[in-house]
C-alpha cells in the first residue's frame, strides 16, 4: 500500500493531524505521521515519535529539551529532513503532506525540498496569503501549496475542506501521478528566458528540438534560473543555454520583480558540476519594479511600462558598470571550457535605436566590460544583431550544440545538422 508522510506537531496540532490521517486513509492510502512537535506538552497519534527523528539525527530527546525554542526548531528542522530523506531512499514513502502556520510551515517545507522533483509534495499553509512570497515555502522544488484561508486553530467548516482537499491533492498524484522526476533517452537543455527575450529563447528552443535535443525554458524571473541551476547540479540537464541572465543584474538592487535569494547560485551550481555552458546577455541592461517602489533617480532613467503595475527602467551608467562587473566576476571563475554569446544591437526586445529602451551607452558600458574578460577558458563570441530575435536564437541554439559535441555529449538522438542539412 502507498504510504504518505504527515509531518506536524502532535502536542498543539493532533486534532486537525487525526483529521488528515483519517481523510487520507478514505483513499486507501496508508498514513505515517511524523511528529515535529517542540514543546513541553505531551503529543498524541503519531507513528515516529519526535524522540525517534532527534536520535536519527544523532541525539537524544533529554539533551535537546533544555535549549531555547529557537535552537530546538533549528534542530529539528535539520532533524526532520533528514529522516524524511532516509524514507524517500529507502521507499518507505510515496508522498509527503502537512498543514499549518509559519512554523510548521518552515518545519515541513524544508524536508519538502529534500526530496525530487515529481515526487508529491502537499502544503496547506497560512504564509500563502497577503504580499508574502512562495520563496521561502517552495524554494527550488515543486511543492504544491494550498493558502489555508484561516488559521489551523482547530476542526471548521473552513479548516475541514482545505484539509480534505489537500489530503485529496496528495493521495491523488500519489495513486495517479507523482514519480520522482527521471531524464528520458535524449539529452536535455535548459534555456532561460522572460518575455523580453521570449521571440529569441523560443527560436532556440525549437532549433533544438529540431536537432534532437529535449529543451526546458526557465523563466528568469527570481527563481526560473536558479530552479535551472540546481536541476543542473542533480544531473537532470546535460547542458545550459543561459540566454537571459537578468537574474543576476536584479540580485544587485536586492528587490524589484525578478529578484530572488536564490539569485546568487546564477552561474554557480551548474558550473561547479561543470555543466556544458552557453552564456550570454539576456536582460543585463535593465531592472524591473512595481509602480510604488520605484528606485531613486527616476528622474535621470529611461524606461517603459511592461504593465499596469510593473515598469521596465533601463541601467544608469554608472549601475552597468557595477553589476556588469559582477556579473563578469562570475564568468573569470570559471574553470573549463564555456561560450559566452555578445549581441550586437540590443539585449532585449524594445531596445534598437528609436525603440523605448534603447540606450547606447549603457549597452557599450556593457559590452566593454565584457570584452575585458581574460579567462582563457571562456570563448567570446558576437552575434550579430538583436538577442531577441529568431535568426539571432538560432544561431545561439547551434553554438550550444556545437558545445555539447565538444563536451563529449552525443548519443544517436542528437542530429547535429546545419539550416541545410547534417554537419
């Protein structure tokens, strides 16, 4: 029988716990509830006592129960995560569920991340609501998430539903759906890309598919790229078209639309794994904030409506310097053999002469800096015309072909062919 793991605490929580064991075994699914509970009072209807997950973690209950509360959660979200993946390895699961407030949240959502992708990930939560963001609940992986409405203060008519329908979600993938993600018999790319640069990624990725290989856009919106990077790192992708590196401009103004935390493993963890790479420029030259929380200087800034709410705004000079220095720093560290792609006329839609973002000196600015690379490694190449463009996507998706035959990733499924014919 599937079983699927509760994680929650039995002390404050058993009642809405028992009601989750009970809706998901009306789905002919077996319960395992783990217990995460902290407190001093005594907790009910678990299968792995919070004693049980602490010594698997290498202590004993009576030696953690006298710290702060603080310093006991940290513990056992560490603790927790750890067993649940010892669980995930040994079959022992199927799939995983929990429901509660920011703690229990934070709790089960970081074992929730120690398992794959595909494998079914349940949270109903209180922190999907208001301008709080999924970041901190879903990170990298696919965790669904159920905003609770109110809060888990006991059984309602609210509490109830939300609960059964999770319960349902979870059983459901877990009967019908839910594996952990595996890679098929062609090698796979990922590509990033944002409306921006949309018309260009999609060519490349067509041209790919064309050619044999299984391409994956990521939205470089916060948290596309750095989802790419770890995917990268798990061995999911053979290969990086990082055509839209915007990510890594927005992570120097620490907000704005596309920024995320996870920013920082841009270039990072795909290069560690020395993952075949093909970089290039795709929204370096602009940042991008809501109406309301605009940065300063808005007066001296060039820039355009993407929505109702959210605005375009071109570097200043003087940011094109620094966060293109940055994201240079990234590409000097590299240490084995990558392309990086330079357009000529623009690294966005809307930025050739006489468009709303077009802005020479910015572009030179970064440009320049670029060319002042010296890693012997990284190969520099220019593309004619405007990144986000059919012919200029093309040509990208061909160098990150050439890229692959060069790293030795071949295989019958891949046609490395020309617009005419086989190479």
């Amino acid at each position: 029988m599937n079983t699927i793991a509760i994680i929650g605490s039995c002390d404050t929580k058993y009642r809405e716990i028992a009601y989750m064991r009970e809706q998901i075994e009306s789905q002919g699914v077996k319960a395992m509830v783990i217990n995460v509970a902290t407190g001093p009072n005594p907790s009910y209807g678990y299968d792995v006592s919070r004693e049980e997950v602490v010594r698997a973690a290498g202590t004993e209950w009576d030696e953690l129960e006298p710290r702060t509360k603080g310093e006991k959660i940290a513990f056992m979200m560490d603790a927790v995560a750890s067993y649940v993946e010892k669980l995930y390895a040994e079959g022992a699961i199927d799939g995983i569920l929990s429901a509660g407030g920011l703690q229990n949240t934070v709790m089960a959502t970081n074992a929730m991340k120690r398992l794959p992708i595909g494998f079914p990930k349940v949270m109903a939560t209180t922190v999907a609501s208001g301008r709080k963001t999924f970041e901190s609940v879903v990170g990298a992986k696919d965790i669904v998430t159920i905003p609770s409405i109110c809060d888990f203060t006991g059984l309602n008519i609210v509490t109830r539903q939300i609960m059964a329908n999770a319960c349902a979600c979870c059983a459901g993938m877990v009967k019908h759906g839910g594996q952990a993600l595996k890679k098929g018999p062609k090698p796979v790319v990922g590509v990033t890309l944002m409306g921006i640069t949309n018309t260009g990624a999609c060519a490349a990725i067509d041209e790919l598919e064309r050619l044999g290989i299984e391409a994956i856009g990521f939205h470089s919106t916060g948290a596309g790229g750095a989802i790419m990077e770890q995917m990268a790192a798990d061995g999911l992708i053979d290969g990086i078209l990082d055509l839209t590196t915007h990510e890594i401009t927005q992570e120097y103004f620490k907000g704005g639309f596309s920024y995320g935390e996870d920013s920082r493993y841009r270039l990072v963890r795909g290069v560690e794994k020395k993952v075949p790479l093909v970089v290039s420029v795709g929204g370096l030259d602009f940042i991008d904030f809501q109406t309301g929380e605009f940065p300063p200087r808005m007066d001296e800034r060039i820039y355009m409506m993407h929505n109702a709410n959210t605005a375009h705004i071109k570097l200043l000079p003087d940011e094109a310097e620094i966060t293109t220095d940055r994201f240079a720093a990234r590409i000097e560290k590299i240490d084995y053999p990558v392309k990086l792609l330079i357009p000529t006329d623009g690294m966005r839609h809307n930025t050739r002469k006489g468009e709303e973002l077009y802005y020479k000196e910015v572009d030179d600015i970064i440009i320049r800096r670029l060319r002042k690379i010296r890693n012997p490694n990284v190969e520099i190449i220019t593309i004619p015309g405007n990144l986000d463009t059919e012919a200029w996507g093309i040509e990208a998706a061909h160098h990150m072909v050439d890229e692959l035959k060069e790293r030795g990733v071949t295989g019958d499924e891949i046609k490395y062919q020309d617009k005419e014919g086989v190479l």
